[in-house]
C-alpha cells in the first residue's frame, strides 16, 4: 500500500488541520486534537469557519463558530451552539424549547509536531463556556451558568502506520465540570467538582482526501436526575482541497436529559485558509 505524503517539512498535508469540533477548536467531531486550525506554518496566519448539526431525533445540536492560528503555534476559536430539546420540553412541560451556550477558546502547542519530530505535537488547551438561558440546568440541580475548562492533548500522524495507510492517533485529557458539554450547566448536586476526562480519537487516511476513524469521550455525571452517558462516534471525512472539508458520523451520546438511546446522524462543513 502506497504512504500519501506530499509536502515537505514546514508544509503541512492535506487534512492535519483537522475538523472543526463541536466547541470550536481544530480536532475531530466531539475531542480537540493537538493540531492548529487551517493550514498556517512559521509566520503565516491559519483558520477556519464552520457548521454542524448533530440530530438523534428527539434532539438537535447546531453549532457555528470560526477560529484562528498563527505560526502553527497558537489557536483562537469561538462557537455558538443550540440544542433544541422540544420533544423532552413538551413531555416535561418545560417552558423552554432549547438550550444555548458560548464557547470561547484557547489553545497553545508547546512541544513536538504532528509528523516531522520524534515527539508527537503536544498542546494545551483552554475553554470558558457560558450557558444562556440557565432556568432549566438550575431546576435540575445545576451549579452554575459558565465556568473554564482545560485539556491536554498529544497528536501524532504515523506515516503508512496502518498497512501503508497514514494513521492518525490523538488522546486528550480534560478537566471539566461541564454537564452535557456544559449545555446543561456546570456542576450538579451529585458532584461539584471538575473531573479528570479521558478522550481519544483515531484515523485511517486511505488516500489524501479521505479519512474514515473513531472517537471516544468521557463524560461526567454530576446531575442526580439523569446519568449522563460518554459519547462516541465513527466518522467519514472528505478533505477535496484545503479549502473545503465535509465530515459526516454515526454518533453515540446514550442518555441525554432522561431520554435513552440518543444515536444519531453528525455532518459538518468547513471552510479554512
């Protein structure tokens, strides 16, 4: 099997800008990854914008937000997200029919590159997160409405690592009390405190523009009135240009809110530079 690589040091390939996850930052669809957004190397500027939806059918998540990069070194992102949650409003008699959040991030690469060192790319992670309209994670046993958030993440793509196919390899550790991603607030009755998060994500690239993989996070479980399941997914991402990526999933959440067996459809469209 042929190894796709077609760009020399301080170029970076087709498709390591990753995604853009749901909270904003570079990654795969639901965990940030080590790697900057965009296609920026030494001095030059990088980004991306972007939109999601993740539909289980009694659920519907969109998301919309852009970030920025420079010298492949720092990254700025920013996300909006709505989770419209009729079918649980109109069963619970709830007076409102979605839940909206902020996400303001932050992220810094402090040692190793993603394929040209010996170390994997390393980079640390920080995320503040504002709920909107906090009246239904206050009913619930919510904390409170905003709170920040940190991660560590290590990335490395090993070239023809998986029978000649590049494969990509990505953990990340977070430190979150967020519930439900921190649509539902953060912290709850059952605990208050953050928690040690594991996330992890992995991809084959069959050939420069395409990329099939898996993903995990774990979740927290502060809130009595409902657990809260870890999520995963399995992903397709085509990357024609460095322009243009579509990443479509067959996602996992388990129970969100009380409503079990949440799987559904994730697709998401970016534009970066």
């Amino acid at each position: 099997m042929p190894v796709f690589a077609v760009a020399e040091p301080g170029d970076r390939l087709l498709a390591t800008g990753g995604a853009s996850m749901i909270e904003g930052a570079a990654g795969g669809g639901i965990v940030p990854w080590a790697v900057m957004s965009g296609y920026g190397t030494r001095e030059q500027w990088g980004g991306a914008a972007f939109a999601t939806r993740v539909d289980t059918g009694d659920y519907r998540l969109d998301t919309a937000g852009a970030s920025f990069s420079y010298a492949n070194r720092v990254e700025l992102s920013f996300a909006r997200q709505r989770l419209d949650i009729d079918t649980l409003a109109k069963a619970a008699g709830l007076p409102e029919r979605s839940l909206n959040q902020d996400v303001f991030g932050a992220k810094y690469r402090l040692f190793g590159d993603l394929v040209y060192d010996q170390l994997p790319q390393v980079a640390l992670g920080l995320q503040y997160k504002r709920q909107t309209n906090f009246f239904i994670p206050d009913a619930v046993g919510a904390r409170r409405d905003s709170d920040t958030e940190a991660y560590l993440a290590a990335s490395r793509l090993f070239l023809g690592g998986a029978f000649g196919y590049n494969l990509l390899v990505n953990g990340t550790l977070r430190y979150s009390r967020a519930n439900e991603t921190g649509l539902l607030g953060f912290g709850g009755d059952r605990r208050s405190g953050r928690s040690l998060l594991k996330e992890g994500s992995v991809g084959i690239l069959l050939n420069p523009q395409w990329v099939v993989g898996l993903e995990y996070r774990e979740k927290p479980d502060n809130l009595s009135f409902a657990g809260e399941s870890d999520w995963q997914d399995l992903f397709v991402g085509y990357f024609p240009s460095k322009r243009v990526s579509i990443v479509a999933a067959w996602a996992d959440l388990g129970e969100i809110a009380t409503l079990d067996d949440q799987t559904g459809l994730y697709l998401s469209l970016q534009l970066s530079y």
